[in-house]
C-alpha cells in the first residue's frame, strides 16, 4: 500500500520548511522510525522520522527546496505499486505593495541559472512570538502554542488608475546564441557588452571586440582553469594571476570560486534578522560583575568527587532563577508603550551549533530544584546537538543565559533576545590576582555582563540585579542546603 510521507509540522507556528537533505533514497527499504530526511525551519535543522514501513518508491520535493507544510515530499510502499498523481503547490509569493520599486534585473552567465536569494524566515511569526504587548507565550497544557496572529487586512481592488499602474519591466539582456557560446567557452560574464546587433542584442563581433580591449588573448590561463572557470561562472577577466608564474592556474580559480556569494541559510537569516531588529530597536545597556568563583569550584569538585556532576552552567542557572523571582521586572518585557511581568521564569540557555545559535527553553525554572535544572539543561543541550528539538522546545523564553565560559572569554556582551528584556553574557572562570583579606591572592575570577532594555530597566536595578546573583554564587552555604 501506498503511503505518502509529507512534510512535516514541527512547531505550531510553523508554516513552511526547507528539505536540506535526504537520508534515503528511492529503493531503499524504510523501517518505523527511520530517519527519512531533514528540515530545517526557521529555527533549526531537525529530523524527521518514518511511520510507515516499506521501500522508498519516489522522491518529489528535491533537496535545498522549500515548501508549505504538509506538503508531499515522497512516496513509501511496496515495489511495483501505482503511485497517485500528485499536483505540487508552490509557497505563494506576497504581493508587493504599490509603492515598492520594480525588482533589478539579474545577470548571468549564458547557460547558468539566476541567482536568487534565500527565503527570509520573517515572512512569518517565528515560533512563540506574539505581536501582543506581552511578547512570547510559552505552550499552554494542550500543547498549543500562544501565538498572536495579526489582523486580516482586507485590500480593496477599487483603485485609481495611476496606482493600479504596473511599474515597467527590467529591461531585458539580449545575446545571440553564437555570442552565448563563445562567452561562455571564453569563461568571462557577457553583461558589460554593449550589443551593436538590433535592440541593443550582443552579437558574436562583440565577444570578440570585447575580449581584444581587454587583453584576453595575452592571459596566460591553464586549460584546466579555464574549465574549471566556465564550469562555475567565474569571470577569468577579474582574476589575478599568481604572481611566481603570472600565470591563472585552478588554484586561483578554486579560490574566487571559494569567494563567491553565498545564500545564508534559512536559520541564519532568522538569526541576523531578529538580533538586528532587537540592537536596532531595544535601548541596550550594560553593567558588568566579577564573581569570585573559588569557594564554588572547590566545592562543585568536592560533589564530583561525591558522583554528582553539576556543571558551572547548573549553578548560574539555579541563582539565576532565583534572582528573577526577586527581580520581576528583569522577568518582564515591553513594546514600548506597555509592559508585562511574566509570572513564570522560563530560561533561555544559548547553545552554540555548527549551523547557529539556538535557545532552547527550561520552563518553570523557578520551581526546579538544582538537580533538575542539571537534568533538564542536559536533556535540552544534547537534543540541540542531535538536532532532535522541536521548535516549541525553542521558543517563549522569558530571560536568556549566554554561557561561553569554556572558550577562555575574559568579557563579551550579548543582544537581547526578541521579546525579553535583558540577557546575561558568562564568561570564562580565570585565575587572578585578588585582595582578600587584605592579601593579594590568586583567585578564579569570573565575568559576567547583563545587558538590559533601558527602556523598563534602570541601571541601579540591572545593578542590584547582576549583583544578586553575584552574591547567591559566592555564597557556599546557600550551595549546601540545595544540595
């Protein structure tokens, strides 16, 4: 029997999603429970499971494509089964307003596809997010996720004619097939050529002339580079040649091909898009502490050695949780004209992968004993790294932790995640010299550096707040009574 596989709904918010890459393919033998392929949404790349078992009868949505959920991307059943016709939809494209500019023609190469850009993950609410004043909403206990939806906007077809005019058409880059053919065995881009042929269309004399002024015939090219460079659409006029040999071997050309542009990824624009919207538009400020760490790694080892094997991360977590609960207005966030005090403390924990930053989510922090912020922290971290979060796992933080304290950071300040107000930046644990007791000593030292929304935060309140945490980290018989 035939079963089709679709793609999968991830997130509640998610609308779209991106097959980067295909872990079977058509004629294998699928299992319940094997990884079919994987996604990447706007928040991460996950993977995504077979329900079925059988063989790998079709593939329809192609690698690098994008496509709205629940959309078919393949085939699984027995061999030898008819397969259902099936009619694609691609994502809709929004319509430009009236008052965008006509859209730049793209040049390119002859016989090579147009470059076009990567879908921005903006197109859509990113998960947890919420265009109420009180910003991100975690899960509710149906598992639905809050998001405010914007309202439907009704436009009417009812327009004057000057602004139902469409703007004119780019103008359109004309070349003869012969030109086409003998630019492209010439590895150069055409699109400087001014044609002399009717309507301004290059003709074959252009190539020609063009090469001539611009000394093509006295490059010296190796006949590999010369391919490698058609091949890829590198412009062997805009090389430079090595300068040992003065000659443009594969080796240059590996290297402009290296330097070409490339479409960010899906989860990475999300990320430039969003952290850009909040340094843009959030009042950064900064305070920062140092934490005389000492007394705690002595006594973190002293629990190591007792089989309990807390993380530095445990500990800032737990006297982070507690200090928001005396701090609820670093627990809040605001639109600018209200502001909302979240009761809950659901912590954000910045996770480093190769593909980006993702932040997934211990809720009710405030509740958890320090044992089950370790539980919870590690569970979270290892699905990030597996790529087995799901986006709701990722979203209605209200206060996010940026720990980098194992790449030996002596200070760094962190942007605010979107929809909190403040994000604290931990940096590495170091040995220092120190006064204690009126004696220099060597100590280890940690920085840490709050950056808060100055518009609902003020700086002796950031303040008090960086140094309560100070002081819970400092205090050892606080560790001992939690433990």
């Amino acid at each position: 029997m035939v079963r089709p596989i679709a793609m999968s709904k991830l997130g509640q918010s998610e609308e779209v999603g991106t097959l980067v890459r295909w872990r079977k393919k058509v004629g294998d033998p699928v299992a319940k429970h094997d990884i079919l392929f994987e996604i990447e949404t706007d928040k991460a790349v996950l993977e995504v499971e077979s329900f079925f078992e059988g063989t790998l009868l079709k593939i329809l949505v192609q690698e690098g494509t994008t496509v709205p959920i629940n959309t078919t991307v393949g085939f699984v059943g027995d061999p030898g089964d008819a397969l259902p016709e099936v009619t694609q939809t691609g994502i809709p494209e929004p319509a430009a307003p009236a008052s965008t500019p006509p859209p730049v023609a793209q040049t390119r190469f002859p016989g090579s596809a147009a470059l076009s850009p990567g879908r921005a993950g903006s197109a859509y609410l990113p998960a947890g997010r919420s265009l109420s004043p009180c910003g991100p909403k975690p899960p509710s206990g149906d598992g639905s996720a809050g998001v405010g939806l914007p309202p439907k906007v009704r436009v009417s077809s009812a327009l004057p004619e000057s602004t139902a005019t469409l703007p004119p058409a780019p103008e359109l880059f004309r070349i003869s097939p012969r030109a086409a053919r003998l630019a492209r065995e010439s590895a150069i881009n055409p699109s400087p050529i001014i044609g002399s042929g009717p309507m301004g269309r290059i003709v074959e004399r252009d190539v020609k002339s063009y090469l001539e002024s611009k000394g093509y015939y006295q490059l010296r090219i190796t006949p590999a580079a010369k391919q490698l460079a058609a091949r890829e659409n590198i412009d062997v006029l805009a090389l430079k040649p090595e300068n040992a040999t003065q000659r443009i071997t594969v080796a240059v050309v590996e290297r402009a091909i290296a330097e070409k542009p490339q479409p960010m990824s899906r989860l990475r624009q999300v990320i430039a898009s969003r952290l850009t919207e909040s340094f843009t538009t959030t009042p950064h400020f900064f305070v920062t502490v140092a934490v005389d760490m000492t007394d705690l790694v002595n006594f973190r080892a002293e629990l190591k050695s007792q089989g309990a094997a807390y993380t530095v991360t445990d500990f800032i977590l737990k006297a982070v949780a507690l200090s928001l609960v005396e701090f609820p207005v670093v627990n809040s966030s605001t639109d600018g004209k209200n502001l909302c005090r979240h009761s809950k403390v659901h912590l954000g924990l910045a996770v480093n992968l190769e593909q980006g930053l993702v932040v997934p989510v211990i809720r009710d922090a405030e509740e958890m004993s320090l044992e089950e912020l370790h539980d919870s922290a590690t569970e979270l971290v290892a699905k990030a790294r597996a790529g087995r979060l799901t986006p709701d796992e990722m979203s209605g933080s209200t206060f996010t932790i940026s720990n980098m304290g194992m790449l030996e950071i002596e200070n760094f300040t962190a942007i605010i995640n979107p929809g909190e107000s403040a994000i604290l930046a931990v940096s590495s644990t170091l040995k220092q010299a120190a006064v204690k007791d009126g004696h220099i000593v060597g100590r280890d030292i940690m920085k840490m550096t709050l950056s808060s929304d100055h518009r609902i935060i003020d700086g002796a309140t950031a303040a008090r707040f960086a140094n309560a945490i100070k002081q819970k980290l400092e205090e050892i018989s606080l560790w001992k009574r939690l433990t």
